[in-house]
C-alpha cells in the first residue's frame, strides 16, 4: 500500500500529460494527500481490574498503556478523534470472571453512547480464563470520544489479563 501512495502522483501527471505537446491538462488535485493515516492503540497486559457493582450497567475500562499512534489524541481509556472519516476498530480481551456463570460483555462506546462493535462471553466457574474479541467501522466526527466499557450479569470484578483496543481511519 505504501508503494502505491508513493506512485500515485507519477500516475496522476502521466495521466494528465498531453502526450507530444509537453502540456498538462485538467490537473486539479484537492483533499489531503499527506498519506498520514491516523490510528492508535491501547493495551495492557498486567492485568486491569474492572469493578462491574452493581451488574449490568456498563463501567469505564481504564489503566491502558498507549501504543503506537499518530493523529489521534489518547489519554488513558480514550480515544479522541482528531480527523473526521471511517475508522476501522478491533477489540481483544482475555479476562477471569469473579463468578460462576458469568457473562461477561464488552462494547465500544462513541461519546458515551453504545456502539454496534462488541463481544459477550459467558463464564463457566470463578476464575475460569476466557477471551472474546470484537471490531466492526465507524463514522466518527473531529471531536468524538471512543472508549470501551464493560459490565456483567454477576460477581463484582472483571479482570483483564490482556487486552488490546486500537482504531484506525480507513477512508
């Protein structure tokens, strides 16, 4: 893909050549070509512990260390959009359930709204491991905040093990 960001206005002039006359015409080009796509990434793999009392209602998963990023603002739990367009978001989590049959639900929020992208994973006993992962697009606006959250049917904590959250402007 970088190759071609790179060819893109060789083939840009070579289209708009006028061959045999040494001119070029109808050349406009507009937007931002910078190629500097905006992403970021939070993880952790300490082990966040997440007080989910009372159940279900969803809590703010924080303690993230900041990955790679470029163009978007990230302060612990959140991602703040700084260029408008699609974002691609994918969510992975491995975690121990503080109780038997839990059922443990993850989702991304924009602005503190429920999103479509999220994932649910039941339990079997207390601190079984399980993993769930989830990704889906986008539309966000210059401006918008997006974490993610988590709740659970029963038991007072969700620990998180390993969990990676990373969003990235595809269009």
């Amino acid at each position: 893909m970088k190759r071609l960001a790179y060819l893109l206005p060789v083939l840009i002039l070579l289209v708009a050549f006028v061959p045999g006359t040494g001119v070029f015409t109808n050349l406009t080009i507009t937007g931002d070509h910078s190629f500097n796509t905006p992403y970021a990434e939070m993880y952790d793999n300490t082990g966040i512990v997440t007080s989910i009392t009372p159940n279900d209602v969803y809590y703010t998963i924080t303690g993230f260390t900041t990955g790679l990023n470029n163009e978007v603002t990230v302060d612990d739990s959140i991602f703040t959009i700084t260029k408008a367009g699609v974002y691609r978001v994918s969510m992975n989590q491995a975690f121990i359930s503080s109780n038997n049959s839990m059922v443990c639900h993850v989702s991304v929020f924009v602005d503190d709204v429920e999103s479509q992208v999220e994932s649910e994973r039941k339990m079997g006993t207390s601190s079984d491991v399980g993993s769930s992962s989830g990704g889906g697009l986008l539309s966000l606006a210059v401006g918008e905040v997006v974490k993610l959250k988590a709740k659970a049917n029963s038991g007072t904590t969700i620990t998180f093990q390993h969990i990676n959250f990373v969003i990235n402007k595809i269009n």
